[in-house]
C-alpha cells in the first residue's frame, strides 16, 4: 500500500491488513527501543546530563511525556529478566501493552504460562488480569501484632560531616509522612507545564530530597521564635585574617569547606554570624547578599524556572550567582539564575558549568567542554524502521482470541494456584 491512501481508493480489508501489519512492526521497533532503553539505564548514560533519571532524560531527549518515560524504563528493567516475553515483544506477536501489564507481576518462573495468556487473549484482558493478580499476590499484614512505636534518631557524622536520620513510624503516621513526602516531591519537580509533575507517582524511592523540600517549606513560611537559635540555619563565618579564629561552620554542626560555604551563602532561607579577633559576634546578616524582592521577581519573570536545560523546575529555586560573590561577583541580573536545590548542588559539586555571556545570557557547560543544549529536535526515518522489520508476519500481533470473556475470579486463582505447584 502507498503511503498516502485517498479515501474509497483501497478496500476496507487491505487497510484492515496493513493496520496489523504495521502495528507487529511497531512492537518489534518498540521492543528494541526498550532494550536499548535497559542498557542505557544500566550503564547510567543518562546521569553525564546532570539529570535526575532516565525517565528525565527520555522526555528531555526523546519527547516522552514524564509518566510515559518512567512506565518504559520500569518495563525496559523488568525485560532485562523475562527472556521469552521480550522473544515475542521483538517477533511483533505481543504489544507494549500486554508487555507493560505483564511486567508487573511476571517473573523467570511464571513469564511462560502470563506470555500463553496474552497470545490468546485481547490486551484489555491481560491488564485485567495481570491486576488482578497483583492484588491476589499482595503478601498481607499478620495480624494480631502491635504497632511498634515512633522512635528516631539523628547525628552528625564525625567522617564527612554529613547528617544520619533512621527512624521509626506507627503505619497511620507513617502513611501521613509518605502523603507529604509525595505532595513535596509534587511541587519540588513541577515545571510550568501542569503535565510536567506526575500526579500519580507513588511516594519517592529516596524520600531525601523530598524532606530538604520540606524543611525549606517550613524555613520560608515560619518565623523562628527570637529565643530558639536552634530553628534557624545559622552559619558562622571565619575571618581567615583574624589568628585562631575558627574555620567556617554550622551552629552547632560541623565545619564548611570553601566550596560548600560558597554554595550554603547562595540560599535565602539562612543566616550568617561574622566574628571578631575575640570570639564576639559583631556581623548579624540576613538577606544582604542576595536578590531584593523586586530583583527577584525579574528574575522568575525572566528565567520562569530552574534555567538548567531539560528541568523545568518551578519551585524552591535558588538565585544562584554564577561568578561568586567571594571571587568579586555582583548581585545584579548578568550575574544571577535560578537553579533548583538540586542542580544548585551538582553546580558546586563541579558536575557542570555555568558561563556568564553577559547581556543576561548564559551558557551551561558538562565538564568535559560539551554545550547542554534545550530539547533537541526529535527526527527519525519511519521508513527505515519499517524496512528493518520487514520479517514481521502481518498477523503476528492478532491474538488467537474466540471472543470469549474474562473470568478474572477464575483465571486468577488458576494461575497462581499453578505457579505454586509448580514451586
């Protein structure tokens, strides 16, 4: 078939034919992409781009929505473990689909009887199913065993400086904290686009950067009683000119080296304590270092949100001075972008750099020299793709299905009942 059709030119059967075709062949594409897709989380390809997970990086790079992104790097991780489920994903005869159902609950022991299901079946059976069988195969809470109570503890670490939590929640409050580690990481990665954050992810995997989100919110939206230095982020400044004066360091915490100095005195929500020859305090700063009020909203109202390429971050952004303020740098808007906690910190940790081209303009730089460029275009040869899959039966993804419905309740408790059998 031509790849133009004018309407009433072909029959309804050979457009019919050419749909199935093309969709065994989008499989086998989609299957390939998927294990590149594998090998390249594997390997990390994404983190030399400075962003947070493969799933940034294909909906930077390859213009997949967010949640899409992270649904295909799930999958692309469990193929890697189901070898007869990617044989037949890459044959054209089961769809991304029934591969994305089957991925949550299949393993190397049941992935044979799941992939005779969905040769034989409709997708919309198989995502029932595969459901419904993750549901029976919950492993369910003993009962008649209390609570253990809330306990918690904290330190600095004596080797790096670093702060330990561990910690201990009741379920009904540990459910709360995980709804407000997930409403934190909501608004920590919410871009501009209301599609940009995934409303349906589940609580982070590492709740840490969450809980620096939280803490800023509570910093920013209460005062500190006059009383409690403790509830305040107070950073003693040493005087390197002034003998026996201690090198920099948290109230009460531990010492700062020059970079992280640099780095902690580029956000709002602190206060710095400056002392003399005696020991005295005599410098009590608040906001002087940084943007006033009216600076500020010129900056979000240029910048809009984190100026990294491929972040979009529109929440706790930090007015970064991209000469610093140590080495001479102005606190004007040649000098300043927003950056978000997160690339603030890889910026001080050396994982990129930022260039001032002046007249507000900047450029972003890996450390090897390479430009991080805005989303690329995204081109390809459909064509091509279509050749390379030519082997592909036309009716290689039609299920062998007689019309019959799906007994969940039934076809369920068969299968597991067979798995453990078989264990």
């Amino acid at each position: 078939m031509s790849d133009t059709v004018e309407a009433g030119s072909v029959e309804i059967e050979e457009i019919e034919t050419e749909i199935c075709a093309l969709a065994g062949q989008i499989a086998a594409a989609s299957a390939q992409y998927l294990i590149l897709v594998g090998e390249f989380d594997t390997r990390r390809g994404w983190a030399a781009w400075e962003v947070r997970s493969c799933a940034h990086w294909l909906s930077w790079r390859a213009g997949v929505d967010l949640h899409t992104a992270r649904e295909q790097v799930r999958v692309a991780k469990a193929m890697r473990e189901l070898p007869l489920i990617t044989s037949a994903y890459l044959n054209g005869t089961v769809s991304y689909s029934k591969v994305r159902a089957m991925t949550r609950v299949a393993t190397a022991d049941n992935e044979a009887s799941l992939l005779q299901k969905a040769l034989d079946a409709p997708a919309a059976h198989i995502e029932r199913l595969c459901r419904g069988l993750k549901k029976a195969m919950r492993p369910t809470r003993r009962n008649g065993v209390d609570a253990d109570p809330c306990v918690g503890r904290w330190r600095w670490d004596e080797e790096d400086g670093s702060l330990v939590l561990t910690a201990r929640f009741r379920p009904e409050d540990g459910k709360r904290f995980l709804a407000a580690l997930t409403r934190a990481e909501y608004e920590r990665t919410r871009t501009d686009e209301e599609s940009g954050a995934d409303r349906a992810a589940p609580a982070p995997p590492n709740p840490v950067p969450a809980m620096i989100s939280m803490a800023e919110m509570m910093c920013s939206g209460l005062k500190s009683p006059v009383v409690s230095p403790v509830a305040e982020v107070l950073v003693h400044i040493g005087d390197s000119s002034e003998a026996g004066c201690d090198h920099s360091h948290f109230d009460d915490g531990p010492g700062l080296d020059d970079e992280t100095l640099a780095q902690v005195l580029c956000t709002a929500v602190m206060r710095t304590v400056g002392h003399g020859r005696l020991g005295k305090t005599v410098r009590w700063s608040t906001t002087a270092p940084h943007p006033g009020r009216s600076q500020m909203r010129q900056l979000i109202i240029r910048d809009r949100c984190c100026t990294v390429p491929g972040c979009g971050r529109t929440r706790f952004l930090h007015a970064h001075h991209v000469t610093y303020r140590s080495r001479g740098g102005e606190t004007t808007l040649d000098n300043l972008v927003l950056l978000c906690g997160e690339h603030h910190r890889a910026l001080h940790d050396g994982y990129f750099i930022i260039e001032a081209l002046g007249h507000q303009r900047f450029s972003f730089r890996h450390p090897s020299g390479t430009e991080m460029i805005h989303a690329p275009a995204v081109s390809g040869d459909a064509a091509d793709l279509r050749r390379r899959h030519d082997d592909i039966e036309p009716d290689a993804i039609i299920p062998n299905w007689g019309g019959e419905g799906l007994d969940l309740s039934y076809a369920t408790d068969v299968l597991i009942t067979n798995w453990r059998q078989a264990a």
